[in-house]
C-alpha cells in the first residue's frame, strides 16, 4: 500500500505514523511560533486524576498531553474539555470494593486546551468543543512528512521497513 503511495506522489498524512512515534516528535517539536508552549505554573506538582496517587513524575508530561490532544483532534474533531477526561481517565482502585472507572483531571484537560488555542494550532468549535486549525493541520501533516521521510532513509541504510 505504501509503495503504491510513494508511486502516486501522495503526501503523507498523520495516519501513516505510529501513535508513539507522534507524540515523541511531537512533544520536542516547538509547537508555536515563539518557540514554546506556555505551560501553567503549577503543572509540575498537581495530579493528572483523582485517582492518581503522585504527580507525574515525567517533567515533559504537559507536552505529551498536549502532542495527545492535537493527535486525537487530528483523528476525531471536534473534542471538549469533557471528552478529553474521558479519554485520559481510568480505573479508580477502592481497596476491597470494586474498581470503577474515574475521568482525568479537567483542569489539566482545560489549561492544556487553553495553550494549544492559544498557540493558534486548536479553536473553538461553533457547535462546542475544539478542532484543529488549518495551521494545526498542516503542522501536525508537515511533522508525519519528516517522520515518514526519516523511516525512508533509515529503510534505505538497513533494508525494507512496513509502514502501518
């Protein structure tokens, strides 16, 4: 399928790169135009959920938060604070009584929508929620280019690579 791609002169989309590989790049790519995301002052010692006992112990967790949320609107927009603590939550341990399932945090949700808008990557959908940009989307199409094209060089010194 990739070859067939490669002989068209299709432009690689985010589609083609590995959810991973994405926010690894993505979260040390600067991701406005000054060069920095601005990040709230209190990220380092609050918790992503209520059901975390720690803070994240990751110093660039914010970043891979945010590389997370510009990849889900990638693939389905629109998205608000609601569905993104739905997205990021999981199971609350209750001791001896049954696990439940428990939302992320939504402040951390909220002020990691907040610095993505105003990075002008993400807006406000009329209908509710946020959708990507189109400067957003030909960021994050730009940053699946460079990732493919460096699969393709990498395949070219070792050998054939899938792409799936």
């Amino acid at each position: 399928r990739s070859r067939l791609l490669e002989e068209v002169g299709v432009q690689f989309c985010i589609y083609f790169v590995t959810r991973n590989m994405l926010t690894s790049f993505l979260c040390f790519v600067p991701t406005d135009r000054t060069g920095k995301l601005k990040v709230p002052d209190q990220m380092d010692i609050i918790k992503t959920a209520k059901f975390k006992e720690l803070a994240p112990s990751d110093p660039d967790w914010f970043y891979i938060r945010c590389a997370s949320i510009l990849r889900h609107l990638y693939h389905r927009s629109p998205a608000g604070v609601g569905s993104i603590t739905k997205i990021y939550g999981g199971r609350k341990r209750n001791g001896v009584h049954p696990s439940h399932f428990c939302r992320a945090a939504d402040g951390a949700a909220r002020k990691a929508l907040q610095s993505l808008e105003h990075a002008r990557l993400i807006e406000k959908h009329p209908d509710g929620g946020r959708r990507l940009t189109p400067i957003g989307q030909r960021d994050l199409d730009r940053i699946a280019n460079q990732i493919v094209s460096k699969q393709r060089d990498a395949a070219k010194l070792s050998g054939p690579i899938v792409i799936s």
